[in-house]
C-alpha cells in the first residue's frame, strides 16, 4: 500500500465535511505483497536490447514513454507488449546521480502514481528533497497493471454489485462457502475472458524484474538504485537476484517474506490476519490508555463500543450520501465499517481521525469509514470490495504463488482464522480462493530462493509494528540477502520511509545516494514531522 500525500489531504477535507471536532488517539509516526523450474534464477534466453526511449514531456518535470518488452522471455523475439513508464527529472541535473527505479507495492499499485506524486521540492511527497535533486525517479507500471494494460475481469456492474453485497463479518468470508467458490469462479472466468490467458500467464514477478531491466538499458544505465516498498520488495530482490551486478544500491521497506510469497501463500494471507489484529488491538490499548479526553470513542471502553458499533450497522447499515472528490457514498455496514477500521488501524497518524469517524458512525455519519475503504484500503486479501487494483492484485498473485486448486486447504486455513475470534479474521478467510479456478497456469513459475547474491548489500526497513508486514518478514528478509542490513522502526505503520521522522529518512537517503548503510542494530523510534530523534543500538 503506497502512502499517499493527496489521499491526505482528501482525508483532511472529509474530516471538515464530517464536522467533528474530536480529539483522538494521539500518536506518532507512520501512515504487500519466482523462472526456472527447477530454480536456476537467471534467464535463458537474452531479450535483444531495446532501442533508446523516446520521452515526451507529460508534466513539470516529468516525461513520459512506452518500452516494448517480450510477452515472455523465453520466446524474446516474439509477441512484444507496450509498458507505461514515467520519469521526474532530478531537480539538480548537475548533481544527477542516476535513475531511481521505484515501486509502491500491491502488487496492483501503478509507479506512475508515485511518480506523479513527487514534490519537486521534496518538502513533501514520497521521496526528500535530496533524492528528488540528485535522481531521475524512474516508475515503471509493471504489466497487468495501471497505464501498462491493467488486468480487468469485472465489468463495472459486476463490480458495483460486489461493492453492494452484504456481507457478514461473523463468518469466514463473509458468506457461505458456496456463494465463495461460486464468485471467485465468475471471477476467473471473467479474467479469461476479459484478457488473453498468455498474458496472464506472463504477469510474475520475474517478468517484472526483467521488464525492468529492458527499461534500464532502454533508458542507457550501466545500474539502477532502486527502492521497493510492501510487494516492491519482492520486486526489488527478484532484480537483485537476477542482476546482480545491475544494482548500484537498494532499499526495500516493509518487506515481504519472499520465501512465504513464493511457497506458502495461505501461511503468508494468515500472518497478515494476525498482523491486522495486532494493530487494531493496539489501538484499544492506547485509547484506553490514554483516557476519555484524548480517546472518547468507548468512553473507556473502547472494545465494547466498537463491538456494539459493528453489530449495530449489521443490523441497520447507514447511508452514506455521495461526497465529491471523496466518497461516491453507498451502505456502511458492520463489514464495511470493519475494513475502514483494518486500513486506518495500520497508519498511527489516521488514529485521531479514527475515533472521530467512529464517534461519527455512532451519530449516524458513516462518511469517515466509508471514505477510508474507498480510498485507503491496503490490499493483502483483495475484495470484497472491489475496487480498479483488485484484478491486477489477484492476477500477480496467482501468477507468482504454487498451484492453490486444493479446496480442503483453503477451508483449513479459513477454520483457523475463525477459531481465533479475531475482529477482522472473517476478512482473511478464503482472500486467495480465486487462485483455485485461475485460467491461466504459470508453467515456468520462479521458485530459486531470492538472496540478492552479488548485489551491494540491499537495506531492509521493517517496522516492530506493521499491520502488512509483521516485523518477522523483515528480519527474514534480512537473513536472506545476502550482506542485507535491517534497520528498524519503533511504533505502528506500514513502510516506514517519509512517514516516521528524520531517523528514517536520513538513514534511507544515505544508503540511496551515499550507498552508506546503518550500523547493524539500529533502532530508530519513530517520531512526529519536526522533531528529532537519534537512532538507537539494539
């Protein structure tokens, strides 16, 4: 999920709309997820060169172009497919260092949106003002996704039913298994019918990373720094992997573990579940902690009002009128209001805002909850609320993971979300069982062990808290890239880069530019915008 500097501002404006002056959980801080069957991580067949990019000026500072790129690599010089790429020029061309590949994560997220993004100033924005002058900030939307022919399997009714249904957040799924199995095989079958299967077949993340690498020799680099946050650090060590020596330095933040990405996706599905309850269980904690003046939702109680809150809107849902700009409006009920809470639970800065959208909801003002699942949702479990990014979501998945077809397994790993009683667990329950019907099989599907060996050493920033990547994904990272350093983040949030302080930060930019890593240990704490915090040895 990437962090975005207008959804902010979008939120700021909701809150005037919504009209309440609360005071919420004060916090600081922070706002997912291989070709060789038989594991050799290198291609074997060379992609001829492409020829140089021909940029066109799209925007201040930035340019963009289409590079043409094999439909699958093995056959190089066959079906060719166009890829959207956008550029933002350094700021200070006499101090250029190179290009800055990036990618937000999802997978499903376009990097031109990222891109786009970008403060030239770099005051605000996704990158500092030094990466912003010293780099080419380089997004690639990687096939099946945004400007690069994203994947579509829904029709805009089919999505507006989905986005209608009523779901039932005390069971798994939330609805039978039946009406589970019966919607995700509409689903594939609207896949395969909606694109050609070869090119669903193509849409893995090893494709990606060589996608990648045609764009840099298009662009003319001898090497690239890359930085990779949620599913982009899956990208970024599968480049790594592959071309090693086209790294010059990279940073992946909030990590996946790319050993459970690439074989064991129900186990990865259940550590979110887990992760997302942490979180949301942490926030009860700190609104009752810190009493009825800053956290008034509960009234000291916050995990009982939240309770009654939820059974409440399943028995009368509220309307929540269309809000321009923000919100097309639609029902809130229990459901919905539970993945409103799962996405603003995960970013520490949204808690004021939580209570006071909760406080609303009781008031009969759905609009806060309704807007954060519109806008913010972060996408381990894709629907039940579709949405643009739930198809190229599910179709990188289900190009990248082992063969899901075994019924059995997903009822087990959905029997055991549900016997935790978790708050959110019914939304984890079956998040992959589209993957059991997917049209389009992966024949040469990348499974060697993505170490990064001969790349620099990569940094890993993972966060002791993070509702996407539980902190055990980072320091399984770690151990598996080889020379990797982890730097560590205090407090709730998922990524940690521009969103937690100047320790962060710093330590982000020393390693992009400088190729300068952290001394193996660091702590840093993460901190509100404006002050400032050494970073700690653990």
């Amino acid at each position: 999920m990437p962090r975005t500097t207008r959804a902010s501002l979008r939120i700021t404006a909701l809150l005037a709309v919504v009209a309440l002056a609360v005071t919420g959980c004060a916090g600081t801080g922070a706002a997912l997820a291989a070709s060789a069957g038989g594991g050799v991580p290198r291609p074997t067949v060379s992609a001829p060169a492409p020829g140089p990019i021909d940029w066109t000026e799209c925007g201040p500072g930035l340019d963009c172009a289409t590079v043409e790129v094999p439909l699958e690599y093995s056959d190089p010089d066959g079906e060719q497919i166009p890829l959207s790429v956008v550029r933002h020029r350094a700021t200070d061309p006499d101090r250029r260092i190179g290009s800055l590949f990036i990618n937000p994560g999802g997978p499903g997220v376009p990097a031109s949106d990222m891109v786009r993004s970008i403060d030239p100033t770099g005051e605000t924005g996704p990158f500092s003002p030094d990466v912003v002058a010293r780099f080419d900030v380089v997004g690639m939307d990687p096939r099946g996704v945004g400007e690069s022919d994203a994947v579509r399997c829904l029709t805009d009714e089919q999505r507006a039913e989905q986005a209608a249904e009523d779901r039932d957040p005390t069971i798994p799924g939330g609805k039978s298994f039946r009406q589970l199995v019966q919607d995700s095989r509409t689903f594939a079958k609207g896949c395969a019918t909606h694109q050609d299967r070869a090119y669903l077949a193509s849409l893995s993340t090893d494709n990606v990373a060589r996608d990648l690498d045609q764009v840099r020799a298009a662009i003319g680099e001898e090497q690239i720094t890359f930085y990779g946050a949620s599913y982009g650090t899956v990208v970024g060590p599968m480049y790594a992997t592959l071309f090693p020596e086209r790294v010059r330095q990279m940073v992946i933040d909030g990590p996946v573990d790319t050993d459970l990405w690439q074989n064991d996706p129900l186990r990865l599905l259940d550590d979110v579940a887990r992760s997302n309850e942490e979180t949301l269980d942490i926030w009860f904690e700190t609104c009752r902690a810190e009493g009825v003046e800053a956290c008034p939702f509960g009234d000291g109680d916050p995990e009982a009002a939240f309770d009654a809150l939820i059974a409440d809107l399943e028995r009368e849902p509220l309307q929540v009128p269309p809000i321009e700009g923000l919100t097309p409006g639609g029902t809130l009920d229990g459901a919905m209001a539970l993945e409103g809470v799962r996405a603003a639970a995960g970013v520490r800065t949204l808690w004021p805002q939580l209570t006071a959208g909760l406080l609303a909801a009781q008031q009969g003002n759905g609009a806060f909850l309704h807007f954060m699942v519109v806008n913010l949702t972060v996408a381990p479990f894709g629907g039940p609320f579709a949405t643009t990014l739930q198809e190229p979501h599910t179709a990188v998945r289900c190009a990248d993971w082992p063969a899901l077809r075994n019924l059995g397994e997903h009822r087990a790993a959905a029997r055991e979300i549900d016997a935790r009683g978790e708050r959110l667990g019914s939304r984890a329950a079956y998040s992959a069982l589209s993957c059991a019907f997917w049209p389009a099989a992966n024949k040469d599907r990348f499974t060697a062990e993505l170490t990064g060996a001969g790349a620099p050493p990569i940094l890993v920033v993972g966060g002791e808290v993070d509702n996407v990547s539980p902190y055990h994904w980072a320091q399984a990272m770690t151990e598996r890239l080889e020379g990797a350093v982890l730097l560590t983040r205090t407090g709730v949030g998922h990524t940690s880069y521009r969103t937690s302080g100047p320790c962060i930060d710093s330590a982000v930019d020393a390693a992009l530019i400088d190729r300068v890593l952290p001394e193996e240990g660091t702590v840093c704490e993460a901190v509100p915008a404006g002050t400032t915090r050494m970073p700690t040895g653990r």
